[in-house]
DNA sequence: ATCGTAAGTAAGCGCACACTTGCAAAACGG
DNA sequence: CCGTTTTGCAAGTGTGCGCTTACTTACGAT
C-alpha cells in the first residue's frame, strides 16, 4: 500500500512538470524509487495511474468558506482570497498543464478546474450575503464582480512567476488590493488605514 | 519560399493543439501537405522549426492604442480590451502551451508572454492619462487596476471555454461589463445607458 | 515448513520518434 | 537546352516509449 501511494505522489509531481506525454513511466517509478513493473502491476496502465494520481492529489478541493454572517468584508475577503491564491500556487504547474492539455484529457482538466469553480461559487454567495445584510445598498452583478476577483486571484497565482511586471508587488500585499479594488466598485470604501 | 512559410503556420497549428512533444515532424508535415524531409532541409530540426514559427506567428503584436488624449473611458476602455481580448482567443491554445512548457521551453512562454506585457503597458499609461487630463480625481493604485483589468480579459479569453460558470454572458457583454466594474472602483460611474 | 502476495530484476516486443541518406523528378532562370 | 536548386520518395538508423514475460526475492499468515 505505501508502494501506491508514493507512486500517486510521484506521478502527479512528473506530470506538473512533464506533462502527460512526459511522464513516462520509468520517469515516474524512478522517481518513486520504485520498478517500473510495478506501475503496471498495480494500476494496468500509464493511463489508470495518471488518472488516479491528478483526481485524488489534484482535486483536494481545500476552498475555504466566507462567513455566514459578513462583518468586515475587507478583512474577509483578504483573507479568504490569501488562502485561496495559496493554495492556487502550490498547484500552479498542475494546473497549467491540465488546462492546456483538456483537449486530449478532458478528465484531467476536469479535476483541475474544479477547485477555481467551487471558490466562485462560494465567493458569488458571499456577495449575496452582503447584500442582504445591508453592507452594501448599491446594486451590482455578483457574477462580474465575482469573475473579476476570482480571475485577479487566478491569474496572479498562474502567470506571476513567469509575467512579474504584470501584478502588484508584494505578493503578499496584493490580494489585498484586489480585494479593496473589488470593494470600491461596489461602493464600500474602505480607508488606507484600515489593514488585515 | 512558399513550402517555408506554410510549414511555420502549420508548426504553429500543430504546436498550439498537441504542445512540444506531440508536435511530431511527420504530424507538421502532414498539416502542411509537404513531404516530411523538407523540414530538415528547410530548418535542420525540429526544434529550430517550432522556434521560427512561435516566434513570427505567435510574437505579432497586436496590442492597439489607447487615445493619447482621453475623452470617454467606458467606451475607450471597453473598445480597446474588446479587440484584445479577441486577439487573446484567437491564440488561447498557443498562449496555454506556452505556458505550461515555460520550464523545458523558455523562449517559446516569452514570445507568448509578449502581448500581455505590452497590453498591461499601454494601459497603464492611459490610466495615468485619465488622471492627468483630469478624467479622474480620486488617487488610485495603477498597477493594481491595470493588473485586475489584464487579468479579467486574460482569464475570460483562456478560460471561458472549460469554465463557462464563471464569467459574465454573452462573451459579447463581459468586456464593458469588465470596463465598468473597473472604472466604478476609480470613482468614475458610468449610467447604465450609457454603451458602447 | 508452506503457501500467497507483493515486490525486484532482466530481457525483450512492436512502435513511433527525430533525423539521415541516396536517387529521381520537377522547377526555375540563364 | 542546360545547370542549379528544391522537392518528393523510399529506406533505414538509433533511441525511447508503453507494456509484457519469466523468473527471483522477501515476508507474513496458516
């Protein structure tokens, strides 16, 4: 059993890395230290186990929740935004590489676009929320308010590594702004002075 | 002449739909109806091949201009991400590999790269001209706007076909619905009748 | 002591890959 | 008409791929 689970582990890593055409299976078992024929004795094909390997390391869909009851919606959404951008890039070459490959393996891209979809939806309830609860009177779409942060979440946890003229700088400051940013178009302004 | 520039459009084909390694000489080949040994004689390797035709077909910049001297920044705004983030989608596939293979591939994620950087620029100097010629009082963060506005149009034109739920429709709409969200943040509102 | 199971080792299969060679047929301008 | 360049075609090289086979080793339960 521990000989699986490493293979799971080693497979997902080669494959962010590699890709699927790139991680060939005496690539994986090296990496696992493991012997080639055991990827075969144990999931059949390359196929079975990359599959295996991106739906149970990939889809770990840790998305964290909004309060129920909004109270300081900077503070919140900062927060909530911060872990969620986090956990973005630490899967960030994963979840490259299933985007671009979804053509060939639809299923792959699936578990790799399954977290970013959830944070949307629970970000979207969210925005409900405040409104509801009156800490915002003005009228706005949730849909592109929300697509706009979650894409500002999205794209800084992709492409800053590789486009860092592009995004705010500190990383660590930034979702903070997105989330201020996001604020002020819907009519909370929130002071300079007030931080996370 | 002809057999040349019609292999680097259709290595760019090829490359955009299978990436690096399922860009086979003898797939190139076919795409462009040539015989397969005319890419050796013609480029020398593969590698060299894919190189060119990332490099002329993908590097076109087509990042238009922003008026130099703003007058009505919803439709300016909304005008000008329209047009790139339609040239976006038309390279998305080829933006996403790139991307994903930046690690074994540098020079082909900076050939891709190219275009957002310059839209990002040019943006930002019309940010800063929007406050200059007064179109703007309030003090905003530019990189900041700038960075949610490239990230918006970024992310819809990459990722609209896998996560439709996402992003605001008609595909048609999302753009100035983008430009308002982002100009309502740096205190401009622009009334609901006002279109483009 | 014996058996079943999971693992390692070594060898190999057929195939596709990038790339090469040799030769004949065009295409072209002088 | 000839000479050069470009292309097509057929065959082949060595390498790495996914996957298989046959045999061996280690170990815990019966």
């Amino acid at each position: 059993m521990e000989r699986r689970a490493e293979l799971l582990r080693a497979a997902a890593r080669v494959y962010a890395k590699n890709g699927y055409r790139g991680s060939t299976t005496r690539r994986i078992a090296d990496e696992a230290r493991v012997n080639e024929v055991t990827i075969f004795r144990q999931f059949g094909s390359k196929d079975a186990l990359i599959h295996e390997a991106i739906a149970t390391c990939g889809g770990v869909e840790m998305v964290p929740d909004l309060p129920l009851v909004p109270s300081d919606p900077c503070a919140e959404l900062t927060r909530w935004g911060s872990t969620v951008m986090e956990h973005m890039r630490e899967m960030q070459s994963m979840v490259r590489r299933g985007m671009s490959e979804q053509e060939e393996h639809p299923q792959l891209a699936a578990s790799v676009t399954a977290g970013p979809i959830k944070a949307s939806n629970v970000l979207r309830a969210y925005l409900v929320r405040l409104q509801s609860h009156g800490l915002v009177t003005e009228d706005f779409d949730h849909k592109v308010v929300s697509s706009m942060f979650i894409s500002a979440l999205f794209t800084d946890a992709l492409e800053r590594d590789s486009m860092p003229e592009l995004f705010p700088t500190p990383l660590s400051a930034a979702c903070s702004l997105y989330a201020r940013t996001v604020l002020k178009s819907i009519g909370i302004d929130v002071p300079e002075t007030a931080s996370v």
